[in-house]
C-alpha cells in the first residue's frame, strides 16, 4: 500500500489546496483511502450521511483530481467505513485560519434561536425546491460571495424557515469564527422598539451589523411598519452588504409584490438572488413522510404515507405533525402504524384539502364590495363595478397559479384575455403608491385564504 499511500497523500493535499474552506470542512477532511485496486480508489467517508454529501456533491471534483494525479483511467469509489478514522490522518497542507479568528473567539454554544434539528441533510429537496436547496447550500459554503443577497420566498409551511436555519447551522458548524444571527422580522421589529424606549440604539447597531451572516425571516411583515423602521433595516442591510456580510430573507411574496416595502430597499433585494419554493409534488411529499419517519423511528407503511400525502399538499410542518401524531397514538395503543390507524385519528388532515377556487375568491369580493357576482363578472362599466372586477381578476391571478388569463377571462363573461391582462397589471401598478387599495387587497386576501385553510 506504499504507492497507495502517497497517492492518497498527494490527492489529500491536492482537495485541500483546491476546494473552499466550508467544502473541505464539511466533507472532504473526513475522507479516507482505504484500498487502492484495478485503477480503483476506494475512499471512506465516516457515516452514511457524509457519504451522501460527497456523492452527491464533490465526487466530480474528487475524481478530476485524482485523474491529474494518477491518469485519466483512474475511478473513484465510496464506502462507509468508521474504522479508518482511529488511524492517523495523512499529513496535510496546513489549515488557514479563517480571517475572522483573530477578531472572534470559536463560538462553543450554538448561536440562540437557531434550531439544531433544521439542517440541509433533513431538508428533502425536490423540484419544487431544487434552485432554493441549492441557493442555500451556496450561500452557506461561501458566506458573503455566492448570492448576496439571498431571498426565499413562497406560501408558508413550504421549508423557507428550515433552509434559514440550515444556512446558519451550517456556518456555525464549519466557520466556528464567524458570528450568525437568525431572527424574525417581529422580533427586529421587537428590538428596535425596545432601543428607541431605552434609548440604545446604539448597541442594538452593534448587535445586529457585527454579524457575519443575518438570518431574517417573514420579511412581508415590515409592509405595515412605519417609515423609521424601514430605514433602520435599510441601514442594517447597507452596513453588512457594504462589508461583504451575509444577508439571507425569506417571505411569503416575491418582493415586486411587496408593496409596502421602500423602493430602495426592494431594489436591493433584486439585486441579489430571488427564488421561489412552490408546492411540493406527490413523490416529495412522500419522501418528506419517509425522512420524518425515520428520524421518530415510526415504520411508516408506504400505503399511509401516500394516504397523507393526497390529503396534505401545500404544508410540510402539517405533514411531519402528521408523523409525530401516528407515532403518539400508536404508541398508546401498542399497535403497528396501519391506514386504518390513520384514518381514525387523523381526521382532521388537510382540513379535507379544500381547493380554492375562483368561485370562492368571487364571492369574498363580492361580500367585500357588497356587489352582485354577476355584476362583477358582467359587462357593466359603472366605476365601483369596474374595480370589483379588476381586483378580482389580479386575486384569481395571484392566488391561483394553475389558472391563465384566457381562463380567466372565461370566467369574465368571455372577455378577451387581453382584457384581463389589462385589469390585472391595473392592480399591480396601484398597489405601491395606493395604500388604501393595499389595504383591501390584503385584507381580502387574507379572508380568502383563511376561510380555506383555517
């Protein structure tokens, strides 16, 4: 194993001096060469979820250097295998400290707020969530230069707030010099409140703009706030930017549909990198289900986890409850997880999946305004008709993503899709210059969807 050894200990040097800091601490430090056969290089990772990380992630890059060390003819193959790290590790190329060291001392507690059970290896990722998974992931390896900033945005339930506490758990586990903040928009709201009464605001700049990776969460929140917070977390979100610091956000819309945010700061976020998490799929769901399971250690019948799934469509946090739910009733009962377990006692699930539909976004205007449906969907002009109609129009649009304006239009007593195009963009347009429409747009909104969903 002579000439295996220097191979491995050239490849080592080679990973190390050519992959990111975050990358060689999250999984290729804790490789290790464990036989060397027929052109082949065996290499063990410790557990299987490392093993998982480098498949998936850095076996490309392993293989390519290895091909410029030992030829093109060279593969790589990977095992589990916790008996190799007892031995001595190849000597390496000398760690380089992160920048901050010096500044921070390794933080040994976990930074408050963050939930050490939220990482990317729990997170199950999927069509739905794919470019935001992988967003995340980026940001986290190489804080303040991937995506900065980074804004996730969707319907709530959907993982926005796990892949937050991912990106900080991920940081704080292979940058231990680097400082996190995770913190939702109430509670900066909170604080800033609570300065301005104690009168420190001061420490409150310092508490917030020494972080290295600022974490804030539910940001459609700030559209009610007034004009003085609005510049403290434009100032925040200047001062960490300005020094290449990590911002990460997530809301419920995409920041052009936020329209009490200040236009300066919308166009910050803009500039970063905007993505959206949608629905999950069938499969995902599923295997959302699975990875729940299996982290409660409930044996989840692939008959009820498809069950759950058809019933439970636009909810994650809904799904795993479903999980730990199972697992409290079967273990009262001593008996296995079964369908009819299921169907028994979780009878609530999914509220019965209530599909919204235009029918019920027409009668909350309808109620709003206190017109007729079919004057709103008619052909009369008279001003109030006309509103109702266009804010209408812009809801079904907003809310019902399987639904195109000729749709729509169908809907509208046959217009002309065009037409329809027209009221829509009509709404969007007022929205940021007209609080009172706003107000009603986000009123009704909330209506609709509560009496969906609550």
């Amino acid at each position: 194993m002579d000439g295996a050894d220097e191979i491995w200990v050239q490849l080592r040097e080679s990973l190390r001096g050519n992959a990111s800091d975050a990358a060689w601490a999250a999984g290729l430090s804790t490789l290790r060469l464990v036989d060397y056969h027929d052109n082949t290089l065996v290499i063990a990772a410790p557990n299987q979820i490392q093993l998982q990380r480098v498949q998936q992630r850095y076996l490309p890059f392993i293989t390519d250097q290895a091909r410029q060390l030992v030829g093109d003819d060279v593969t790589v193959s990977l095992t589990v295998s916790d008996v190799t790290l007892t031995s001595s590790p190849p000597p390496a190329t000398p760690e380089i400290s992160e920048p901050s060291a010096p500044t921070y001392a390794p933080s040994v507690d976990r930074p408050a707020r963050l939930d050490p059970r939220m990482t990317f290896d729990s997170f199950v990722p999927g069509p739905s969530n794919r470019l935001a998974f992988a967003a995340a992931q980026s940001v986290a390896e190489t804080p303040g230069r991937a995506y900065n900033p980074l804004l996730i945005y969707g319907n709530s339930g959907l993982g926005k707030t796990h892949l937050l506490h991912a990106i900080g758990n991920y940081v704080h586990e292979n940058y231990p010099g680097r400082k996190v903040l995770y913190v939702s928009t109430e509670t900066f709201l909170n604080d800033f409140i609570r300065a301005i009464q104690t009168r420190t605001q001061l420490a409150l700049h310092e508490r917030y703009r020494e972080n290295d990776v600022l974490l804030i969460d539910d940001i459609q929140f700030m559209e009610t706030r007034g004009e003085t917070f609005h510049e403290e977390i434009f100032h925040t979100y200047n001062a960490l930017h300005g020094e290449g610091k990590q911002i990460v956000l997530t809301s419920d819309r995409s920041p052009r549909d936020l329209a009490g945010l200040q236009e300066r700061f919308r166009s910050r976020l803009l500039q970063g990198l905007v993505t959206e998490i949608d629905q999950p799929d069938l499969e995902t769901r599923i295997a959302i289900l699975h990875s729940k399971a299996e982290t409660e250690g409930v044996d989840l019948p692939r008959d009820v986890a498809e069950w759950i799934a058809h019933r439970v469509r636009d909810n994650i946090r809904e799904l795993e409850g479903s999980v730990t739910m199972l697992r409290a009733f079967a273990n009262l009962r001593q008996e296995p997880v079964t369908l009819d377990l299921a169907k028994t006692h979780l009878t609530n699930l999914g509220h019965e999946q209530t599909t919204l539909k235009p029918e019920d976004i027409l009668a909350a205007v309808s109620d709003f305004y206190g017109l007729p449906v079919s004057d709103i969907c008619g052909s009369k002009r008279l001003r109030p008709l006309v509103h109702a109609r266009h804010v209408a129009m812009y809801l079904i649009r907003d809310l019902l993503d399987n639904y195109s304006y000729p749709m729509i239009a169908r809907i509208f007593d046959g217009r002309n899709h065009t037409t329809v195009i027209s009221g829509v963009e009509k709404i969007k347009e007022q929205l940021p210059v007209n609080s009172d429409l706003l107000a009603q747009v986000n009123l009704l909104r909330r209506r609709i969807q509560g009496e969906i969903h609550d």
